[in-house]
C-alpha cells in the first residue's frame, strides 16, 4: 500500500501516515457515497438531522484529541484549534436543524394548475479542502450539504490527512456510510472533480487551483462551490476606536500565523491617524511571541513548511528594499526548532508596492498605507482581484454603511472584524470565490429546485 506521510511543521519530524489513493479508490468512494444517495438519506430529514446531532456529540467527546492533532498537523496554537473544534461542532449543531426547514413554495398558476417548486438533494458532492483549517472549512460546507441529503466525498489538503481520519472514526454508523474519504494531493483532487458520479465539486483553496476546479467542472457541467484567497482589508477612519482596531488587527493578521483566507492582513488608514495606528501596531507586534505551537507562552507558531516560508520571506524582501519593514521581517531568531518560524512583520508607508497590498501573502504580516479620503480608500480597497472580507472602523453611521454598500467584498464588518455565523451566508466576490456557505444559502448550494406542474 501506498503511504502519505505527514510531517509537524513545527519540529520536521514525521507524526503519521494514511493510506495514498489512487484513481480507482476515488472511483469506488463515489461509487459508494452514490449508493448511500440512493437511500434513505435523501428523503428522511429527521434521520439526517439525528444523525448530524450524534456526529456532533461523538467530536465534543473527542475534542482535545482532535484539537491536539490539528496542531500537530498545522503548527497553529492549540486554543486556535479548540476554536476550530467548537466552530464544527456549531456547524453540525445547526444544520441539524435546518435539514428539518427544507421546504419550496406553491403557485397558483393564471392557466388555473399548481405549480410545486421542490428542493431535492443534488447527488453525491465532492469537498476539496485546505491544510489551514481542515476540520472547520470542512464541515463549514459539508454539514449544510449533509442536511440538504446529498452524500459525500472529501479529499483533505496532502498536510492534513490524520486530523480528517480521527474525525471519520467518530462518524455514526449508518448501513451505508454516507462520507467517504481520499486521500492524495492534486492528482487525486482532479480526478474526484472529473468523476461523473459528482455533482456538486465544493473547493477551499487557492484561486489558482480553483481556477483549474472551475475550469474542470464547466467541461462536463457539474456545479463548482468555490471559496478562494483573500487580500482581508480593514479600512481605519480618524473618528475610529483606534485601539480596538489594532487590537482585532493583531488577533485576526496573525491568526494561525497570518495563513487564513479572511486574515486581516491590509490596514488602510486616513492620514490624520496613521502615525499612531503604524506605532501602536508596531509596539504590540513586536510583543508577540513565536515558538512551539504546544508552549503556552506562544502566539505564533510556524507557518506550514518551509518552502512557503521562503515565498512569504519574498514578500518581506520586497518591502525591505524599500525601507518599509517597520517590525519583524525575517526568521525569528529565537527559535532553533526545524520549523519555518517567521518574526511578525509589520510593513508601512505612505504607499506600498502594489505586489504586497494586492497578493494574498498567507503569512504573518501586515501592511499599512496611508488614504486621505473615504472615496479614495474605497476606490484603493476595491483594487484588487480578491474581495473575501473587509472591515470599516468609524463611529460614523452615515459613512459606515455608505462604504459598506461600494466596497465589493462578500463580508464587510463595521468596528469588529473576523467574525462569521452558521446562520448568515459568507462568501467571495471577484476571484475569492463562488457561491455561499453558511446560513440557508449555504445549504440551497447543494439542491436542485424542480417545478412539478398539476393540472388540477
Ligand atoms: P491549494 O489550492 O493549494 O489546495 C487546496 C486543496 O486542493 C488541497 O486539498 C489540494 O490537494 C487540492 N488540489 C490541488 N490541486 C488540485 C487540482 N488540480 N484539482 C483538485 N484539487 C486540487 O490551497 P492550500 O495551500 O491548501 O490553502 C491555502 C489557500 O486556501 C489560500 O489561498 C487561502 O486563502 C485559501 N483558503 C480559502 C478559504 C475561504 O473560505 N475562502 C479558507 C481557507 C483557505
């Protein structure tokens, strides 16, 4: 049997292994997760709701265990992973309850028949899903997907493999399991997409990859549910609570060492402010601790390996020769672990280079740049291919939802940041993405409506 092997981004060591699929296993999972489509699953609400409910219970029982191998897996800290945890455990929690609220609508129709419009289960569905949040950006799509009676099959990111297989051991048993996994890296990942069996491909990942998705589902006309990078912005206006700002700026720029889709990785800030945000930032970053993801003293563990650690050091180097590294900017010397260890960098001036404000960098750093009028922070914002999430920080009513309104990104918060629900749809604009997750669109993604006419 083939092995994937799983390596800890904090230390190099190897921690485990699955098996590695090939072609025929992603057949025969699909194959399977059909069979299970074919039965009870897709017509029983309240079967599908117990059965999510129990999923539920069984990971609550498992919770530090899971949480331990997500660190271990991703190198982030562990209270970080026990949110992970406890964000899938409301995702399962809550689409338990809306599978049961499935409904379509009636029309009485002026040539005197009915029309049903119902809402069916599209088919099996396949979930491709990133090394960052494994666990959560799963079940963030597949528990709603779950409630709306598709089945499916998931291929996690090649980093984290170990993390999903502890979670399926915690599965309900069903006569016809209704998740089945692969396991492998894009090989495997395109040949689930290519699989007829598949209706639905739902993708967490880069936009580059999702392009390829995109690409490979329109060819045989399957649905793709896309959810991309980001270049995360928060747009800080003088009349704002700077000090929050900055403090949501630190939490949610160096979560998981900055390797987060909606990291708030840009801060755009009107001038008559910029001196003390850059400062204050400034100050507190170099605060914050990098080491051993398990040492609860820790901030920051590594970022994922060391290769990515070299392409986010890339960026750093841009920002170096222009004299704008403020904070950081390089390895942190105080870590003698095999690990990519990057020192929190802050980047600041009055503009920047353009590679650094509009490339998702997916690392611990976070620029600054100076906007002397909400039009031109509005038009500088929306200058780019990414539009995931953004934030606005004014005590400014008028001006909050007037900018809210023009900035073309799938979440905008006002005076927080980082900050999703089960209950609200999230997604992309532009290259970030397609399609919603969360809230009743985000399980709508996953059926098909059909008009049953009656001549009555
Ligand atoms: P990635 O695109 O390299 O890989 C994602 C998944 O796609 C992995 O499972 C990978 O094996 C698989 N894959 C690779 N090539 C494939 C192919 N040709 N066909 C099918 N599957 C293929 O992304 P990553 O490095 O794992 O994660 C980081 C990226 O994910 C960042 O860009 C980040 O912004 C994005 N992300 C987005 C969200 C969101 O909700 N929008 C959330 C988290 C991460």
């Amino acid at each position: 049997m083939n092995k994937l092997i799983s390596y800890s981004p904090a230390t190099g060591e190897e921690i485990g292994a699955v098996r590695q699929d090939g072609p025929a296993a992603v057949n025969e999972a699909c194959r399977q997760a059909q069979t299970a489509f074919n039965g009870e699953w897709r017509t029983n609400s309240k079967y599908r709701a117990a059965f999510l409910d129990l999923w539920a219970d069984n990971i609550e029982a498992r919770a530090e265990d899971i949480a331990a191998l997500l660190t271990l897996e991703t190198g982030k800290i562990r209270s970080e992973s026990r949110t992970e945890v406890r964000l899938t455990l409301e995702a399962l929690r809550f689409n338990a309850q809306l599978s049961r609220l499935v409904a379509g609508t009636t029309h009485e129709l002026p040539d005197g028949s009915v029309g049903h419009v119902i809402r069916q289960p599209a088919g099996v569905s396949a979930f491709i899903v990133p090394w960052n949040w494994p666990i959560f950006l799963l079940f963030r799509d597949m528990a709603p997907a779950l409630a709306s009676g598709v089945t499916a099959v998931v291929k996690p990111a090649p980093q984290t493999p170990l993390s999903l297989e502890l979670v399926l051991s915690t599965m309900p048993e069903l006569p016809e399991p209704v998740v089945h996994a692969v396991y492998g890296g894009a090989d495997v990942g395109s040949a689930l997409v290519d699989n007829p069996l598949v209706k639905i491909v739902c993708f967490t990942g880069s936009t580059e990859v999702g392009r390829a998705v995109a690409a490979a589902t329109s060819r045989r006309f399957a649905k793709p549910v896309l959810e991309l990078g980001d270049k995360g912005v928060s747009i800080i206006f003088r009349d704002g609570d700077i000090d929050r700002a900055v403090t949501a700026c630190i939490e949610n720029g160096f979560l998981t060492s900055g390797q987060m889709c909606m990291a708030n990785s840009r801060l755009l800030v009107e001038r008559a402010v910029f001196d003390r945000v850059v400062d204050d930032l400034s100050a507190r970053v170099a605060r914050l601790r990098v080491g051993h993801p398990e040492d609860a003293a820790t901030d920051l563990g590594p970022v994922i390996s060391k290769q990515h650690g070299a392409r986010v050091q890339s960026f750093i180097d841009i920002a170096r020769a222009a004299g704008q590294v403020v904070v950081g900017g390089g390895t942190a010397p105080e870590v003698s672990l095999d690990g990519a260890y990057l020192s929190p960098t802050v980047i600041a001036g009055e503009t920047l280079d353009r590679r650094i404000t509009s490339e998702e960098i997916f690392g611990p750093v976070v620029s600054v740049e100076v906007f002397d009028t909400a039009e031109e922070a509005v038009r500088r914002a929306n200058d780019s291919r990414y539009g995931l999430s953004a934030a606005i920080w004014t005590e400014h009513a008028a001006r909050a939802w007037k900018t809210s309104r023009e900035l073309d990104f799938g979440t905008v918060w006002v005076n927080r940041y980082n900050r999703t629900f089960a209950e609200v749809p999230s997604g992309g604009m532009k290259e970030s993405g397609a399609g919603r997750s969360r809230g009743f669109e985000g399980l709508y993604e996953f059926t098909e409506l059909k008009h049953v006419n009656w001549e009555v």
